[in-house]
C-alpha cells in the first residue's frame, strides 16, 4: 500500500524473495489487488509492447535508481516510455520484458509464468547498450 516508504513496506517483498529463493527462480513479481504488476522483490519492471517501453507508475513501486535512469535514456533517445499499471492478465500482449536495479541493472525476462518474451529484444538491447555507456 505504501510502496514509496522502504523501510515499513518491505515485509511482502522479503516473504516473496525467501519463497523464489526456494524455487530456484532468478526474481518474483508483486501483483496488487488490482491484477496489477507492481515491482519485483528487490527491482523494478519493465515491458515494451509496439515500441514503447511501459513501467508501473511510481504510486505502486518503490522509485529505483536504475529505474529512473531507464526512464530518462529512453526520453533522451527517442524510445517511447510511459508509466502505466500492467496487468498481469495482460502480459501475453507484450514483447519484452525485463527487471532493473542497482547490482543487475537490466536483465531480459524470457518467461514469467506462462508468459514468454523475446529474449533478447531490440529495445531491450538498445537499452542495455545506452546504460552501460551511462555508466562509462
């Protein structure tokens, strides 16, 4: 519910990374009440559908660095960005997908549940290449 307040909003996030832990997956998404994506259990989710890359609004997930930097690249570069919920329900419409933080940066999604994803996409790649020059 309180998404932008790290310190007292973490509990669901810790509980889901210890169940993927468990699962031998490489990181797990939260779904609000809504059938929304909302973030991962320690990063921030990303889908591009017809050229456009999509992020949940900062309302329903903790505002990453590299998310940020993501969003300002794709601007600066031409490529379409917007902030929007993503059903779940929805994620066969799109296809990329990938996850961000600050160890990781950007690592491509090839499938998430029964969701399968181009892997790697071109945007996805462009993405990757403008960040590691952004790094440099």
């Amino acid at each position: 519910p309180l998404p932008s307040i790290k310190t007292v909003q973490l509990l669901a996030n810790t509980i889901a990374r210890q169940k993927m832990q468990k699962l031998n997956c490489a990181e797990c998404f939260l779904i609000n009440r809504n059938g929304e994506l909302t973030e991962g259990s320690s990063s921030n989710f990303f889908a591009i559908k017809d050229d456009t890359v999509y992020t949940p609004p900062l309302k329903d997930c903790l505002e990453g660095t590299v998310r940020g930097a993501i969003i300002e690249l794709c601007k600066k570069n031409g490529i379409k960005v917007m902030e929007k919920s993503i059903k779940y329900s929805t994620l066969k419409d799109y296809n990329e997908a990938f996850w961000t933080n600050a160890p990781h940066q950007i690592v491509p999604i090839k499938t998430l549940d029964s969701f399968r994803f181009q892997c790697i996409g071109k945007i996805t790649q462009k993405l990757i290449d403008l960040i590691q020059k952004h790094k440099s």
